[in-house]
C-alpha cells in the first residue's frame, strides 16, 4: 500500500458486481472515481469466491478483503422474524465477515465507512477511528411504505419490520460520526428521524461517456429498468400492468412495453403472457443500454422505496424522456414538465406516456432538457470528489 496517503477501509455487507442494483451502481462508481487519488482504499465485502470479479474489484480498491456470502435457508429468515434484527440485517450477519473486519480495524485505518447501515452488524458498537456511514435510503422508510400498500396479513409482517428497522437504523447511524445522504430531502429525514447531528449530503451521479446520448426513436415501446427481484420493482410493474396498461392500451393498440431486470417473478411473467400483452421481460442483462436505446419512454412507475433512483439519470443521459410517480423521482434535483413528466395516479400515469407517444416535439425538448442537466451537475467524477471532501473532514474533525 501507499503510506503516503491515508488508508480508507470501505465495508459493504453485499458484493458489488454485477452492477444490478442502484445501490452497487452508485458505490462501485465513486470507489472507482477515488480510486488512486486521496485515498489507499482497501474494500472489505462478501464474495462468492475470492477471484470472482477480480478486474473490476481492481478498478474501485487498492486491496480487497473477502468471506463467503451469507446463503440464509428460508428457515433462517422464518426464524429472523421474532428476532430484534430486520430479517434483511440478521442475514447480513456473518461470523466470517466480523472476524475479516476485525482484522482489517486492527491494522488501524485511517477512517472506516459502512456501505448501508446493514454493514453494522459486521462493526463493533465503537469506533476508536474515524467513521462515516454512507445511507443510500431512509430504510425504514421503504418498509413502511410495503406496509401502507401491502395486502393483509402481509401488511404486519412489513409493519413489524419497519419497527425493527427503524430502531436498529436509529441505534447504527448514532454510532458513527457522520452520516452521508443523497439527498437533501433524505438528509432531513435522518435527521429529525434519528436526531442526527452530522449529515453530509452528496448527488446522485451518472456516467455520461457510458451512456450516451441519442434522439427517441419513433416507436411507441416504453422501457423499466431494475432488478426484478425487488419488493419496490415488482410493486410498481404489478402498478403498471394492472392499472395503467389498459388505459395505454386503449388508446395505442400498438404501444409494446420491456421490462429490463434480473429475475423476474414466473407469477408476473404469467400474468403478462396470460392477458396477451406485447410485453417482453429479459431477465438479467449484461449491457442494460441497448434496450433503453430501443425504446421511445422510459417509465418509473414506483409506489415504494427510498432515497433516489439511478435509472433515472441512466435514462435520461441516453436521451430516453422519462414518465416517473412523484415518488420515483424523490430527492432528485430536477423540475417536472422541464426534465420529466410526473404522474402518480394510473390515468395520470397513462396519459403522460401517451404525450410522449403522440408528440415528438415534446419527446425531444425533454429528452435534450435532461442531458443538459446531467452535463451541468451529476458526473461521477464530481460526486465522488463530494464523498472524498467528507471522508476527509471526518478525519480532521476526529484529531482536532
């Protein structure tokens, strides 16, 4: 290692390839944005074996430390459900992962930083080094907004883990010094939640070179992109097939709709195939881009979640103009009917798709309005200088 720079020791409770979800998306990209500069980094997570990823993982860390990944049975998260834990942090538990960590603490990083509070169950309760914890959601947040959607009984199950969550997400982001959000709505919400009083707060990137820009084709296809093994996914496709495909199909028999994700539910997929509709689901997908290129709109049709979504800015700096509910957009900053067309409820949701179709003029001020945005503001590169700039206060402020 590099013993002229500090040493930052990154902690994540999950391995971060493929980049399938936001959440690995947005952390693999500002490790690779820091990589090399500021910071020797040394990157601690599970892994299904030690080589696995290994030029990526050389791309984002200057070292990586690993243990195998947790495989929780269903009987282990049935018996998660009594437990004080969320079932999504007990399974994150990992006898191997603590003792990994422990040793990498032990050699006296410069500062530590937790990918998610589910990374605290991999931490001791006190830190002798400096500590951020990097929140990409109000987590129980997205539990209880399963519960206000969710049928009952499951409606109790989720009200029950937004308890746990909320208490365990209030006891872990106390423990470390600063806490860093994406958004400035989210860093309230910490705040008031948890009492919190150090947030930082950092953008929402993209990489603008990966995806780049080109005019909406001229065929009426909307496009979903996100992993399909998500409770917020599927909620927002049973949304959109259920209750605002009819509508859309009224008006354009020759409207057609992708759904671009890992592991799409069979239930789902037979709902689809069973009503006849020219819907395609890809499952998992090497280079999501193509098929976003393909498409005229690109919809966030989200009922559920929590901090902001990265599918949005993808969308948006491919030139794809995007049709989201309020909620689909939260935290982002841009201004609906300038950068995007909001909708919540399904005839809302509908006739804005419908705009879309219908008007190219509109396809493409909003599509050219987004870019731009994106070129101004939300690169990589300028959100991982923010995460640096933190990282380093939070090493000053702990030896002044």
């Amino acid at each position: 290692m590099n013993g002229a720079r500090p040493r930052l020791l990154f902690i994540s409770p999950r391995f971060l390839f493929p980049l399938d979800e936001g959440g690995k998306i947005r952390t693999s990209n500002i490790l690779r944005q820091m990589r090399g500069k500021e910071f020797d980094i040394t990157l601690a997570s599970p892994a299904p074996s030690p080589e696995a990823h290994a030029s990526d993982i050389a791309d984002i860390a200057d070292r990586f430390l690993s243990w195998p990944t947790p495989k929780p049975s269903p009987l282990a998260k049935v018996l998660a459900v009594p437990g004080r834990l969320p079932i999504s942090v007990a399974t994150d538990r990992s006898p191997a992962g603590c003792a990994t960590v422990a040793r990498a603490l032990a050699e006296r990083p410069d500062v530590v930083v937790g990918d998610f509070p589910h990374a605290g169950v991999l931490l001791p309760d006190r830190f002798e080094i400096p500590s951020v914890m990097f929140t990409h959601n109000i987590e129980a947040e997205i539990y209880e907004r399963h519960a206000a959607v969710a049928p009952f009984p499951q409606r109790l199950v989720w009200r029950n883990e937004a308890r746990k969550m909320r208490r365990y997400e209030g006891e872990t982001l106390r423990r470390f010094d600063v806490a860093i959000a994406v958004s400035a709505r989210d860093g309230e919400g910490l705040r008031k939640q948890y009492g919190l009083d150090s947030i930082e707060l950092i953008d929402t990137g993209v990489d603008l070179d990966f995806y780049p820009f080109s005019p909406p084709p001229s065929e009426p296809v909307l496009v979903f992109s996100g992993a399909m093994d998500s409770r917020s996914n599927i909620d927002g496709i049973d949304f959109l097939l259920d209750d605002v495909w009819p509508l859309i199909a009224r008006a354009r028999p020759d409207a057609r709709a992708v759904i671009v994700g890992r592991n799409p539910p069979a239930a789902l997929v037979a709902k689809a195939q069973n009503r006849g509709l020219p819907w395609r689901f890809t499952g998992f997908v090497d280079d999501i881009r193509p098929h976003i290129a393909a498409a005229q709109v690109s919809v966030i049709p989200l009922r559920v979640g929590s901090g902001t979504r990265i599918k949005a800015f993808e969308a948006m700096a491919l030139g794809r103009p995007v049709v989201s509910t309020t909620l689909g957009v939260e935290g982002l900053d841009i201004t609906s009917n300038e950068h995007f067309l909001v909708a919540d409820s399904a005839a809302d949701f509908a006739g804005a798709i419908l705009r879309l179709f219908d008007d190219s003029a509109l396809r493409n001020r909003l599509a050219r309005a987004a870019r731009a945005r994106l070129e101004e503001r939300f690169s990589w590169v300028h959100v991982a200088r923010q995460f640096e700039a933190i990282c380093l206060r939070a090493m000053r402020q702990r030896t002044e």
